[in-house]
C-alpha cells in the first residue's frame, strides 16, 4: 500500500508515519502482545479522523485508536493504523460549574484535567494508577474505575454525552434521551437512526433480558467490564417499566474499547473537591488470607479508598530510589497490608470515623499493626501503591507479574471465599500470584509470575485464564473489572455471558461497525490470547557483552526489557518530577523513556545485523536522550536510559565513524588541562568572533552558545597555594578528601575555592588528591573504554583513603555521582567500588548532616535576610535529593529557602551547546524553570549547583545563578 500511503499524506493534516521506527514503536502497549501496525496516524482534527475511517472503508484496513498507550489487556495492539490522539486532542473545550460537567477531547491527561478543575473546586472522580498521564478517551474506551470508586463510581457512570465518528463517517453525539427523544431517534432516516432502530429491536426482546439478567455480573459489583454494557440500557425506561431513568448509548460505549465509534469529545459529570480533612490507617497482617477476610468488616467503616498492598509489592520498593522512602510507615515485615483512607469536613467527625474503623480492626480483622498518615504522607503511601504496576517490572527472576487474571472483580459477600478457592487454583500450577490493588471494591489485581518466552509457561498462561474465568463464573463476577477484555480475555466472554447473551454483543458490533474497521479482534471475533506475544516461544537471544555491567539485571536485554509499558514517562511538565524531559517536550512517543526501551529491546531481540545495536532506529530514539537520569529514579521498573544510551554509543560507534565534536566534548578535560597551561590564549579563541565562528562550525556549536573559558589557575593549584599559606595546626571536627573533578578543576575553579574555604572554616580537615577526571562527558559520549580506565584508576586512588570517618565529597552533580552510580557499572574492583559508593557524598548532602548532627549551626553565619531559589541538578534529584541543598542554605537565620519545581533546565553537559540539540535544549527549559525565573524579583537568589544548569540559566534569562555553597560561603561571620 505504499502508493495508497503516499497518496494520502497529501490529504491527511496531522502525521502519517509508515517508517519501520514508528511501527515498532506502537507495536505495544502495556500488555503482553505485540504486533506491527500498517501505518501510525496522528490526527490534527476531526476532518483527519474522517479522512481516515475515509480511507480504511476504501482499502479494507482497520482503526485502533490510542490515547496514552496504557493498556493491560492488549487493546492497542493492531496489525491496521494506529491511530495516536494524545498529541492534538488535547483542549478542553468547555467547563459549566453551575451544572458541574466538562467537555473534553479524548486526549486531555486525568490529573490535568484535575488541576484545572480544581479552580472550581471539582473534580472528575475516577482515579487510576495511571492518573498522570492516562487520558479520557483511554477512561472510556476502558470504563476506568481506580482507588476512589467506592465512592465516586466509575467512568461509565460519568458520562454525559460523548460526540462520536460512526463508521460510514457522520458525526453524533449521544448522550441522554427521554422515552419521547428516543422514539423520535427511531425516525432518522441515516445510520444514527439505524442505530437506535437496530438496538431497540434487539433489546425489547424479554427472552435476552432475562438472559442479560441472569448472565451478567450480580448488581452490586460496580466494576463490570466484560462484554459491551447492555445491561446499563436495560436499566433505562425504555425497556424497565418501572424505571425513570433515561437511556443513554454514551454508556454501552464506555468500555468498548475503541470497537464501535470514534470519540472526538466527552461531556462529563463532575464532584466537588473531596473534603479536606482526611487520614489514613495502615493496616498490617501476618498473611494473606488474614488481609482478605479483614476486607468485608472494615467496609462498614465508610472508607474513601481501601487498598491492597502483598509483600512480593512491598519488597519490590526496597531498591527503588523514588519508593524506598515512602516505606517508612510499614512496620515490621508484612505479607500484606491494607491503605484505608478516611475523609471529611469535621475534624471531629473525621476523629469518630477513625476510631470505628480502629474498633473494627482491633476486634474483627487479624492486623497486627495500625499506622497513622496524614497529609503529605497519605500521598506517599498512594503513590507506593499507585506504583504497583510499574515495580513488578523491577523483578529480575526470568518470570513477569503477567496481566491475565488480574482484573477480576466479585461481591463483596463472595470475596473470602472467591479468594480461596483462587489460592487453590493457584497452587494447581505451582503459583503464588501477587495480591494488589482495588480490595473494598472486591477487585484484586492477582498476577502470576510467568516466562511469556517459554512454551510451558505460555500454556499456563491459557489455562490459568481458562480456570479463573470458570471460577469468575460460578461467583457471576466480572472477569474484566476496570482493564478490559482486550486480546487477553476477549475469548472467555462467550463462557461469561452465555450464547445468547453472545450473540446480542455480536450484532451490537455489526450495529455499529459492520464493516468492522474499529479496533477488531478485541471483545467479537476475538483474536487468540497466545498468539502475538511480544516473544516467540523458546527463541533463543544472544545476550550482547557490555561495557556497563549489567548483571545485576542479568544484562541489557532484560534490562530493557522491565520497561512493561505502563507510560509513568509520559507525564507532561505539570505532574511533578523531571522525567522525561525530551518527551514532555516533543511529546513524541520515540523520546519517551518506554520509547526507547522498547525500540532498544525490538534490535537485541530481531536485529539480523552481526552488531544487533547498529540501526539507524536504535540511534534515532536515543539521540534526544539527554542521560538527566530522571528515569532512574522516577521509573518504577528502574529502567535507566542513561546507561542504555551510553552503551548503545559505545557499541553502535563499533560499526559506525564519529562526528569530530564528539571527541571535543568527551574529550573536554584533555583539551582543558591543554588549555590551562596558557589560559588567556585559550580563552582568547574561544571569544574573539573570529576564531569562535571557526570552532563552532567545526564543532558543531550553536551560534548563540558562549563555550565554557578556563580559571587563571586549576583548583588544585589554588587549594594546594592555600594550604601552604595556611599551615597553622588546630584541632578538626573531621578529616574529608574533596574530589577535583574537571569542571570545577579548570572552568569554575572559583567554586572549588568557595568549597574549600567554607569547609575549613567550619574546622573541617580538606586534603586533596592529583585524582583522574570524573570520565562524566565520555560517559555521555559513549566513550566507555576510556571513561572504564579512569573510574578504575579513581577507585585504586582512593580505595584505601576513604571510609566512613573520611568520605570523599564532591561538588559538581554529575561528577562526584559517578562514584554512586555508572562507576558501579564500570569498575573492575567490586568490592572496592561498593565501599566508595556508601561513602562519598555531594557537598550539600555532607553539610547537611554535619548540620543535622550539630556540627554546623547558625550562630557560624550572618544574621542578613536573603531570599534564595533553588534549581537542583537532574542528577542530584535522580541520585541524591534536592532537600540537602535546601536544608544547608536553611542553616543561616533568616535565609528564605524554597525549591524551584523546575524539571530540567534543558543544557544537559554538551548536549544543549550542540547545534542539532539547540532548540530542544532551549524548549525543555521553557517548561518550567524559565517561566519560574523571569517570574522572580530582583533581590532574589538563584541557587543552582549544577555547571550547565549556570550557564543554561545565563544563556536563557541572564541571570547570574550561584552555586548554593558559595552563597553559604558569603555567609560565614
């Protein structure tokens, strides 16, 4: 279809991309499949989305449309067009606070809907994992229900109209309908008419009701996704004689999963804000089936969220650098616990709430412990469970936390004892699942552990559905709660529902799609649940020898391969943290964090080339990766694409040749310590215009970058100059080694001096070392070989000088963590190595805890009010925290310290010099930090210890920051 393609990117407004990179990247989803799409669209306008149901009727093809890619059942996998309307759908049209509803594009992301809402003190209520950056159309098209249905109900029951595209193009709005505006529905003479005239005819027949009534889930499970939703019409006056409630299409629609219509817009009905007042209790149990009997007594208590967290979760948050912080509540060592959140706007009756529910713990449940939270902490221990998803992708046992069988939902009445009879279902195939989420609302995600590359395995996979879907049916639950039948379950909906019942979903699809371009193979005529997997049974991969080691994730392939596509990298600017700062600013999904991973793992899985990482793709994705190391730590499934992209340069320029300024910029402590032996000449040529035009179009650099000058003198010879002139003996509170690392060695030796000076002046002993650079830029070059040497000959400089009584402290970011971080993966001396990690700080995180025990107090500082802004470096946030910076710069009296909520200030070392990289580089700071500071009065302080954030912030806003220990230096009495 090539000509046929080329034929409509002539027509088609948005993008229409057929190139084999955009294929592979939207062959997943969240799910377990995986197949290679015809063509990806992204639509700018409804006219394009015309365009499109245009031509797939004309060429026989099909539409699966897709907002933020999070599906766990296989609903965005699709051998048609991909259809991607997360990138222009995202208006929201119109906010009615007097009626409380909004209209919206399928695009707009939940929690930034939120946000605005919120100025109207509203809010839209369903509430999932995927919150920050799950999108409405998503909400839908799944019928999403998350943490808050137990009181504010699902998706479905939102829904106020919907504005949709039909199959043979005409556009409708369906929304609610009195018996008299639906009878004169029946009188259109076009396909909206036929649809009402079709589904009238097929529902007022008594024998299907009573089988929709026998066969669907019982009534009070509110999490009811399997099948299309003809159970919520019969409810409607039109077919239930003694009802008064008016029908509504819009709601067999939500949780079609994209099958029946196009959605273009949402009217949906809002709440107000939850009330203010609010606490959390913590219950712990020593077992399983202790947590699950506690489940049915503790919902008379009148809970806002019950949640469900097993230990397999729990222990998953122990390395993780964003979680292992939130566990601080847990006590003890559980092997479950429950998050039970009280709401209200009385203290007092908030205070009554909580002692009933204590009541009710402490004398009909088994928990052993009861743990209090409020305020911020209650949104910490959320988001330990909102991670759940992502930290099972952590787990490095050649088996998944496999989504099949973990969205059923039951009555509370069957929950105990559906939950036995599953634990012994389990046991049949020698499994443990993993226990999570949704327990007041009788859904538990329960995932087993399965190799989906092993044949066995893969037919575990099927038969353990099979089993759970007959149990689903003898408790008349729900198989699909809140994630959709997909390709996993779509084949068990006839057991669930009956033929009859079967039948009636059957000609709902041909109502609506006859011609079944949307979406198919998903709910009808499904496709089968083992065919398609991301893996061929029994393939054998050669796992690639690295530079980085990688066996702490038994190697790169597997690394790449925790990415389960849950999307956390996908939140935009406005939700908090930094990554990912080159998709939030492109919003392309190939500089997305999941982006790479899964382009990075399609090559070392596919790739026929000798060198599997020389592929044009594989380059392509990575080179807007500007290694912040946000994923690191913000990831769940601590997938780190800095380390990916630093080898796949090392291993990819194996086969290929190097631009000249590579070796400029990675090379730019060689050239610097050059440099420094006549700094005036150097820095002559790098300002006087004529010699600057030459090196930066040599180089590669933007015109409007001004290149780094070098000091008069190094750091070292400036500290060593020091220490002569300064021989007096006294007695120290501590002996330190301070790292010379290359920037601060040779550009911001002033810095170094700042550091050294503040150090001994608050009686520490500074002893320095000739030490090797850092190796950070031929790092981020993919120098390896080289950046291996110097870790090495770093670590056997100071293996026997460092230990817990004299740790090495460091000042630029992204040198000094090295030692905690890619040193790890580089060095040959492990033991070593682990010894030096534990002991070297960042200067701020050592001057923080010296304050903290006592050492450091106000009365060594002025008394002089000053107001500083803090922007932390991306590696300090991803490795260390901003709150040392912000906790030394608290040390004086009257400073007034506040953190900057900046993300990344966009220069990212070399990579925002780079003439190709300019204009991202400028866009990323756009998002946040540059508004911030052309925002800020004059007298304030700009604190940044970064030293490209600097000179990032002097090229954007010409601001002069400072680094947060020269201005606690400026404050010594």
């Amino acid at each position: 279809m090539k000509r046929e393609f080329k034929d409509f990117t002539q027509v088609f407004e948005g993008e229409f991309l057929t190139d084999e990179l955009h294929q592979k990247l939207y062959a997943t989803d969240a799910s377990v499949y995986r197949k290679i799409p015809l063509a990806v669209a992204i639509p700018r306008h409804i006219n394009d989305i015309k365009k499109l149901i245009g031509f797939t009727n004309k060429h026989k093809t099909s539409l699966t449309f897709r907002a933020a890619g999070t599906s766990l059942a296989g609903q965005c996998v699709s051998d048609g067009i991909v259809v991607d309307i997360s990138r222009y759908f995202t208006d929201i049209l119109n906010i009615d606070v007097k009626n409380k509803s909004v209209k919206v594009q399928p695009g707009v992301i939940r929690d930034e809907l939120n946000q605005e809402l919120k100025k109207h003190n509203l809010f839209f209520g369903p509430n999932t994992s995927t919150s920050n950056r799950c999108m409405i159309g998503g909400m839908i098209s799944n019928n999403s229900s998350g943490t808050t249905s137990i009181k504010y109900g699902v998706t479905r029951d939102k829904i106020i109209s919907l504005n949709c595209i039909l199959s043979d193009g005409q556009e409708v709005e369906f929304g609610e309908l009195s018996k008299n505006e639906f009878f004169e529905k029946l009188k259109l003479q076009n396909a909206e008419g036929e649809i009402y005239r079709k589904l009238y005819d097929l529902l007022k027949e008594e024998k299907l009701q009573n089988e929709i009534h026998s066969h669907f889930p019982k009534k009070d499970i509110h999490r009811r996704n399997t099948g299309y939703a003809l159970d919520s019409l019969l409810n409607s006056e039109i077919f239930d004689r003694i009802s008064s409630k008016p029908i509504n299409v819009a709601q067999l629609i939500a949780g079609s999963e994209g099958t029946l219509v196009a959605i273009t817009a949402a009217t949906l009905k809002l709440d107000p804000l939850p009330p203010q007042h609010k606490l959390m209790v913590v219950a712990h149990f020593k077992s399983i089936s202790d947590c699950l009997n506690a489940v049915k007594p503790i919902m008379q208590a009148d809970l806002f969220t019950c949640e469900m967290m097993d230990k397999q979760i729990l222990d998953c948050t122990k390395g993780s650098l964003k979680y292992a912080p939130y566990r601080y509540f847990i006590q003890h060592d559980p092997q479950a616990i429950l998050l039970l959140e009280l709401n209200s706007d009385s203290i007092e009756d908030l205070e009554n709430q909580k002692n009933k529910l204590i009541s009710l713990l402490s004398t009909q449940t088994k928990s052993y412990a009861n743990s209090l939270l409020e305020a911020d902490d209650i949104h910490k221990a959320l988001e330990l469970r909102k991670a759940g998803l992502g930290l099972l992708g952590s787990l490095n046992t050649g088996k998944k936390a496999v989504a099949c069988i973990e969205d059923t939902a039951v009555s509370l009445d069957d929950f105990a004892d559906y939950m036995q009879d599953f634990e012994n279902l389990m046991q049949t195939f020698n499994q443990s699942a993993i226990y999570y989420a949704h327990a007041g609302a009788g859904e538990l995600h329960l995932r087993p552990l399965l190799n989906l590359k092993d044949s066995n395995d893969i037919a575990d996979f099927e038969n353990m559905t099979k089993g759970v879907a007959k149990l689903v049916k003898k408790y008349n639950g729900s198989l699909s709660g809140e994630h959709g039948d997909g390709i996993v379950r779509s084949n068990f909906i006839k057991m669930q529902v009956g033929d009859d019942c079967y039948q009636a979903l059957t000609e709902i699809k041909n109502i609506f799609d006859p011609s079944s371009i949307f979406n198919p193979g998903k709910i009808i005529n499904p496709l089968p649940m083992t065919e398609n997997l991301r893996y061929q049974p029994d393939q054998k991969i050669a796992e690639p020898e690295t530079v980085f080691d990688f066996s702490k994730e038994n190697g790169i392939l597997n690394a790449a391969e925790n990415c389960n596509g849950s999307g956390d990298c996908r939140k935009t600017e406005k939700s908090s943290g930094t990554m990912c700062p080159s998709y939030q600013a492109t919003k392309n999904e190939k500089d997305s964090t999941r982006g790479r991973a899964n382009i990075l793992r399609e090559y070392l899985t596919n790739s026929t080339q000798q060198n599997p990482f020389d592929h044009q793709e594989l380059k392509e994705v990575f080179e807007l990766c500007i290694s912040c190391k946000a994923c690191k730590k913000e990831c769940p499934s601590n997938v780190d694409v800095a380390s990916y992209k630093a080898e796949f340069l090392y291993q990819y320029y194996r086969s290929n040749s190097r631009h000249i300024s590579d070796y400029v910029f990675g090379y730019n402590h060689k050239i610097n310590q050059i440099g420094s032996i006549f700094p005036s000449l150097f820095n002559f040529t790098l300002t006087n215009k004529f010699t600057k035009n030459i090196f930066t179009k040599i180089f590669k650099v933007h015109k409007n970058r001004d290149l780094p000058v070098l000091s008069q003198q190094t750091l070292y010879d400036g500290i060593k100059l020091k220490q002569k002139n300064n021989s007096s003996k006294k007695s120290f509170i501590k002996k330190l080694y301070l790292f010379i690392d290359e920037f601060s060695n040779y550009n911001d030796v002033q810095v170094g001096l700042d550091s050294y000076d503040l150090l001994t002046a608050l009686n520490y002993d500074v002893q320095i070392i000739k030490n090797k650079a850092s190796g950070r830029a031929l790092i981020s070059k993919g120098f390896l070989k080289q950046a291996k040497r110097l870790a090495n000959k770093n670590i056997e400089l100071y293996k026997d000088l460092i230990s817990v009584e004299t740790p090495l402290i460091g000042i630029e970011p992204s040198a000094i963590l090295s030692f905690r971080d890619d040193y790890l993966r580089l060095a040959d001396n492990k033991r070593a190595v682990e010894k030096l990690s534990q002991n070297t700080y960042l200067i701020e995180e050592f001057i923080a805890n010296e304050i903290k025990l006592g050492n450091i107090n106000a009365d060594q500082f002025s008394k002089e009010e000053k107001q500083i802004k803090i922007h932390a470096h991306c590696h300090q946030k991803a490795l260390s925290q901003s709150k040392f910076t912000f906790d030394m710069l608290n040390c004086p009296e009257n400073f007034k310290v506040s953190i900057l909520s900046s993300g990344c200030c966009g220069m990212a070392g070399s990579f925002g010099y780079e003439e190709d990289n300019y204009d991202l580089s400028m866009s990323i700071g756009e998002l946040q930090l540059f508004p911030h500071l052309r925002n800020i009065e004059q007298n304030v302080i700009i604190s940044a210890n970064g030293t490209s954030c600097r000179h990032q912030i002097k090229d954007a806003v010409q601001i002069n920051a400072q680094h947060p220990v020269s201005i606690l230096k400026n404050a010594l009495i």
